[in-house]
C-alpha cells in the first residue's frame, strides 16, 4: 500500500507541476540521466543536492535510513563538444538487522570522466520559424525523430567503500552511450544505455530514460525509470520532480524516487541547485549552409573587383 501511494505521488508531481524545459543551464539534475549536450566550452557549471531515503529488505529483514549529499562538477574543455564530469556521492545511514544496528559513513561513489558529442541532428540545419501560425510551428516534424548522440567514458574510484561487493577493486570503467531527442512542445527525451564495472566479479548493465515537459519559463516537470541488472543489484525505480529556473544560471529542483518490489524497497527524495559560471564563455557562431555559399559569392566578388584595379580602406579594429 505505501508502494502504491508513493508511485501515485511520483506521478501527481508532473502532472500538478507547471514547468518549462530550457537550454539557459542544461542541467542532469534533478534526474539520473545524463544529457547529450555539453555546457559549453570554458563553461563550469556545479550541481549538487542532498537526499533522505530508507530501504527495507523484507526477505534478510535489515532496514537502512541515512541522508546523503552528492555533487557534480562539469565544464567544457578544448571544444564545444567535449565535457569533463566530475561526480560524488556521499552517505552516511543506520543499518539495521537482526543481529545488530550499524552506522555507516563513507563515500558512497566517486567517478570521473569525460562526454563527447558525436552528432547533433540540428548542426548547420536552418530552420525559418512560423511566428504566424501556432499550428505551424508546434507540429510534428520527422527530424524530431533523430536524436543527438553521446559518448561518455569514466573510471571509478573506490575508497573502501562499504556500499558495495567486497570484491570491488579500487578502479573499474564506466561506458555510456547517449541519445537525446528534441520535440516540440517542450517535451525533451533522453537516453542512456550504461556498462558499469565490465571488468569486475559483479558487471552491471542498465539504462535511464527521461522525459521531461516544459510548461512555463519558469517550471519544468520529469518522469523517469532506471535500470539495474547485475548479479550484486538489480532493480527498477521509477523518479519524478520538478525544477524551478531561479534566473539564466541557476536552478533549484526536487524529486522522489520509489520501486516496486521489497527486496529491498526503496524511497528517495531530494532536493538540490544547479549553477552556472560563464563568464568566460564566447558564443560559437554556427553558420548554415546558405551564409557559406554567400561568402563564396562574395569572395568571388573581391577579386574580381581587385582585378580592375579597385583599392581597398583598411578598416580600424576594435569593437563600437
């Protein structure tokens, strides 16, 4: 019943959130999913957020409550495409069992990596919007279907970890692949498909996906499911939450998370702020196909009139 109740909530805090999803930021938070976009070139952008949870574990009848804090550091290094992402998780909880209550405190995760754009559907596409007609410009469009594509590579750092399998070793490697959709109405859709750990005693295969629906400038909302499958955990929460765009750089969000099954049952809720330092970043000027043909043009026109003997004034440097 309580299951129940709590995966009514999750869906009541999309449905009753008014939000709207944007580019200003590009944050992951408050999902787990991470998106296909970088946050640009000399961009750093920090997003963090504490949580509250309990699982139970009906068939071993241990019980663990704590809270726990987890930050993400990203910024856009060498090019627009590429992104390095450092991430932490820290916890500390009371496990209890029959046989004993335990407190525990440790780094929970630590992982470091990197994201690479490998193809955006949009680049040098020009599109000429239809402010007249509503109708025209919210349609379905069939480029909408091709999604952006990522890659993502890290490794994982364990420092005697007491959240994991014994056998741990102190760096294992962490592939990604991700895809990320753009359709009309502010509906965003993301994918991940991840390897976790391949070369340990317990490798885990899973994936995110996140919808997120934008509904105002202002409020976005987010349904999410992932998945785990290993031999150490498997499982498959269902998240939800909204973010609320505080101004261009900073967001602040909320979310829970529950399960179905009891082995063990989970139920998460967080809170938590995404801000961006960009005081350094220079606009990329994406050109079209078109501007390229004209500067062709023009260039052919230069030297033609140089040929009949046409001077030029050099122009003074500088900005107005």
């Amino acid at each position: 019943m309580l299951r129940n109740r709590l995966l009514l909530l999750a869906l009541l805090t999309v449905v009753l959130a008014h939000g709207q999803f944007t580019d200003v930021i590009n944050s992951n938070r408050p999902g787990k999913s991470m998106a296909a976009f970088s946050v640009g070139k000399s961009v750093v952008q920090a997003e963090g957020g504490t949580y509250f949870f309990r699982e139970e574990h009906n068939l071993l009848q241990t019980t663990s409550t704590g809270l726990g804090l987890e930050a993400v550091l990203r910024w856009g290094i060498y090019k627009e495409e590429l992104e390095g992402i450092f991430e932490t998780q820290y916890q500390g909880d009371q496990f209890v069992t029959p046989f004993g209550t335990e407190n525990r405190r440790s780094l929970k995760s630590t992982i470091i990596g990197a994201k690479y754009l490998l193809y955006d559907p949009y680049k040098n596409y020009e599109e000429k919007p239809n402010v007249k007609s509503w109708k025209a410009k919210y349609k379905f469009k069939w480029r909408q279907l091709i999604p952006a594509v990522a890659v993502y590579g890290g490794v994982n750092l364990n420092f005697d970890n007491p959240y994991t399998f014994e056998s741990d070793p102190i760096i294992s490697p962490k592939l990604m692949v991700i895809t990320q959709n753009q359709f009309s109405g502010g509906l965003v859709l993301v994918t991940n498909i991840i390897a976790d750990k391949v070369t340990t005693d317990y490798p885990s295969l899973g994936g995110v996906i996140t919808l997120t629906r934008g509904f105002s400038e202002k409020w976005s909302g987010f349904l999410e499911s992932q998945i785990y499958s290993s031999d150490f955990y498997a499982d498959v929460l269902f998240r939800s939450g909204a973010a609320y765009l505080v101004k261009e750089n900073i967001q602040l969000d909320g979310s829970i998370t529950a399960n179905l099954k009891d082995t063990p049952t989970v139920f998460y809720a967080s809170v938590g702020i995404a801000w961006r330092f960009d005081d350094n970043y220079k606009p990329v000027l994406i050109r079209s196909g078109k501007d390229k043909d004209k500067d062709k043009k023009g260039k052919k026109k230069k030297k033609k009139k140089g040929k009949k003997g046409e001077k030029t004034v050099p122009q003074p440097t500088g900005t107005k």
